[in-house]
C-alpha cells in the first residue's frame, strides 16, 4: 500500500541527554545498530559506503538491502492492529508503486537514521551531535531552518539575498520576522560588500543569515567563508549570528568535490543544512533532508503525550516512504557513485557552454555549478518542448547525470535552427545580456568582440 505514511518524529536525537549504543553484528548480511533514546530502543540500518570506513567485509550488499526490505514488509503487517490513529486501510494502492508492494508503515524509523548518519559523516558533524530527519522537500528544511534561527534569536534579523529560494522569504512572512535583502554580484552569488553594510546597520540584533548552495536561476553558490568572514569583521561572534545553508540543489554533491569551494561542512560556525532528495538523490517523491545541531534542538521540541515521542518538525506526520527510498538510493550509489555522477554533470556542463561560446552565443556557467544560463529562446515551442526554465531576458539548463552529450546536442541543434530563422528570416539581433550574466559573458553586438566568442 502506497500513500502518505505517519512517521511521528523519526529523527535521530530529540534531546541532548540521548546515549547512543551501536553494536555491529554480522550475520549474514545484516547491519543492525541499536540505537537508544529515552529507554525506547531501535534499529538504525546503516548505508554501506566504504568511503565512510564501513566496517564488515564479505557481504552481498544486494542481499543487504533485499532482506531490510523484506524484514519491512514484515513488519508493515503490525498495522493491521492500529487502533489508536485515524488511519483507514480500505484503499489498497500497490499497484501505483512497482518498488514496494503493500508498504504502509508505522514507522521508518531504522532507514531514516541510516540516512542521517550518512549526511552526518559526509557533513562532518559526530552522530550524537545532531538532531535530523526526512522532510517532503527542500523548501520545509528551508522553513525548519529558519525557525530555528528565530527561536535561538527571537529579535534576530533574517538576512538572505534576493536570489535565495521563494520559501526564504515565505518563512520570514510566516514567522513575521524583519527580513533585510541582500543584493547578488552579476555570478548570482551574495555581495558581501552589500551584506556587510546592511549588517552594520543592524549591529544591535542578532543575525540570522541564509547561504544558498545553488541559486534557482543561475546555480550561484555563496561563499559561507566569506559570509563568516563577513559576520566576524562586523563585530558578530558565533553567539549571535546563526547560519542555515540552503542546499537544495547541491548541499549533498559539493563535498563530493575534492577542490570545491567553498567547503560544505559543521566544522565551520554553520546552524543548518538541507538537502532535496529529488534532484540529486532522484527519488520519485518530493523530499529532502534537514540537519542542525543537537544544542540547537531543544528549542523546537515538545512532548506529545498521546503519540508517545517529542515533535521538532514541521509537517508532524511524515511520509514513511522517502526514507526508505533515500536508503535505497544511498546503498545503490554511496559516496563514490554520487561523486562520479556529478563530475560527469560538471563535464557535460563545460561541453554544453562550449557548444555555445563556439556558435558565439551568450553563456554563463558558475564554477561547481551545472547550471547553464544563456539568452532566452524567442520560440516558445521550443521552451515547452525542452522544459526550460527562463526568466526574463535569460534560460537555463541543469544538467543531471540522465542528461547525456547526445540530448545536449539534439537541444543545441533544435536552438540552433530556431535562433538563425529569429534572426536570418526576421531580421532580429541578440538581446544584451551584461546584466544578468556579465559584460565578458554577453554575445550582444555591444558586446560581442570579448575575447572568449569565437570568431
């Protein structure tokens, strides 16, 4: 059975007084972690992943992940008992869902944890110092994020550049915090220049500050050591500013990157990460990942007698499939996999912008970024036909790891034939671009003797 399952707060720690004890047993192919909180014990299932120093050896990991799922099937039948929830089983969806037949659960609670500690490591924060779980996206994690900055500092200005994700600015309204936006450089990137003035101007507040690892449009990546850098000079130590980095789009592949900058990680003054878990991650239902600090937590939770655990989240009852889903996929892949995946995203992402620089077309591509900004087609069929996303004067495409050389060609191609009737048939010329993608990007006819068009 496939639909929305309750997971009540399946997150890894809800209090600082949590002792954790894992025992690794190897029998078989099983991988159990015994995790305790409040005298109430259950299983963490690990993600496999020899980058993380997976410590049993010999095993089938097919086998692996076959027999957990099997052993959740087992236990789902356990919910023929409810009688204590509003929950009807009359419906039976399995044939929506080849993956799992019949999955409706009480709880994930093991797969979930397994995943957060996979984040954790890649992170680089102790797994009993975090406080984590599955949400429906990247936009809730984004909407817990920023709820935490406000409870830690009820009179804290939320700062965020006007590029940040539409759901900055719906929590700000939201949680009726006084939200200062901040200007972007032409990259898309936050201006720590204009951040710093209007920090200055707020010296008598906390300040609760967004980082985007992926601006929606163009796939800017702010410069969180810069940001820090920033806050310090101002006269901010660490006790009065909190940080949520908003990694929707690449919170999970930047740390794969050997030379990215910057680093992605909780050694750094950071409050908060979330992830989505359908970009990257391809799960077939929206969902994402929030992770913050354990101290951090406790502002957020609260008993909930009739449920018999605290609640921290937002949404409350959760869907008790994606984390079954992002384990899977986590297994499947782990670390090497993913990182593989995205160097290849960055590679197609250099041939595709070549395609354009080479046809003397504008273009625009951020360093660690996958996303390809160029001017916007004047052929509406052609946006529909390749779903592109545009703004104004500019589109892009977000290169994926499905997206191969030879669907990048077939678009250049279909571009090609479009522009050159726009411009040949009507006599039409390419639109200046400077402001949104930079002087030196720009094919315009002001613009086009910059050295990197090809002649």
């Amino acid at each position: 059975m496939v639909g929305t399952s309750m997971t009540q707060d399946m997150s890894k720690h809800t209090s600082q007084n949590v002792a954790k004890d894992k025992t690794i047993k190897q029998n078989g192919c099983q991988k159990k972690g015994i995790v305790s909180r409040n005298n109430v014990e259950f299983q963490c299932l690990d993600i496999i992943d020899s980058q993380f120093g997976n410590p049993i050896t010999n095993f089938d990991k097919d086998e692996y992940i076959t027999s957990n799922l099997a052993n959740l099937k087992q236990s789902l039948q356990s919910t023929k008992l409810n009688l204590g929830f509003a929950l009807s089983l009359d419906i039976d969806y399995s044939g929506l869902d080849p993956f799992i037949e019949s999955n409706y659960s009480g709880h994930t609670r093991q797969f979930e944890v397994g995943v957060l500690d996979w984040f954790a490591r890649l992170w680089e924060i102790d797994t009993d110092d975090y406080w984590g779980y599955v949400t429906s996206g990247g936009s809730e994690g984004n909407l817990h994020g920023i709820l935490l900055g406000r409870e830690l500092f009820p009179d804290g200005i939320l700062y965020a550049s006007k590029n940040s994700h539409f759901s900055i600015f719906k929590a700000a309204r939201l949680y009726r915090m006084e939200c200062v936006t901040v200007d972007t450089l032409v990259s898309g990137e936050i201006d720590c220049a204009d951040f710093k003035a209007k920090l200055l101007q707020n010296k008598d507040k906390p300040a609760i500050v967004c980082v985007t690892l992926g601006t929606t449009v163009k796939g800017a990546i702010d410069d969180v050591d810069l940001v820090i850098q920033t806050l310090e000079e101002c006269g901010f130590k660490e006790d009065r500013f909190y940080i949520h980095c908003d990694g929707a789009m690449y919170g999970l592949v930047l740390p794969l990157l050997k030379d990215a900058t910057p680093k992605i990680t909780f050694k750094k003054p950071i409050g908060s990460i979330s992830v989505s878990g359908h970009k990257f991650l391809a799960c077939t239902m929206p969902c994402g990942i929030q992770m913050t600090r354990l101290k951090h937590i406790n502002v957020l939770s609260r008993e909930v007698e009739y449920t018999g655990s605290p609640d921290a989240t937002i949404s409350c009852s959760r869907n008790g499939h994606t984390p079954v889903f992002l384990w899977y996929a986590l297994n499947q892949k782990g670390y090497f996999g993913f990182k593989q995946d995205f160097e290849k995203c960055l590679r197609n992402a250099e041939y595709l912008k070549g395609l354009f620089k080479d046809a003397g077309f504008s273009v625009m591509l951020n360093s660690c970024s996958s996303t390809v900004v160029f001017e916007r087609p004047r052929d509406e069929r052609l946006v529909r036909r390749w779903q592109l996303s545009c703004q104004g004067d500019i589109a892009h495409v977000i290169v994926m790891p499905n997206d191969k050389k030879e669907k990048l060609d077939d678009f250049f191609r279909e571009l090609v034939e479009s522009w050159s009737s726009w411009f040949e048939d009507e006599g039409h010329k390419p639109v200046c671009v400077a402001s949104d993608i930079g002087d030196d990007n720009c094919a315009c006819a002001e613009h086009k003797n910059k050295t990197f068009i090809k002649k």
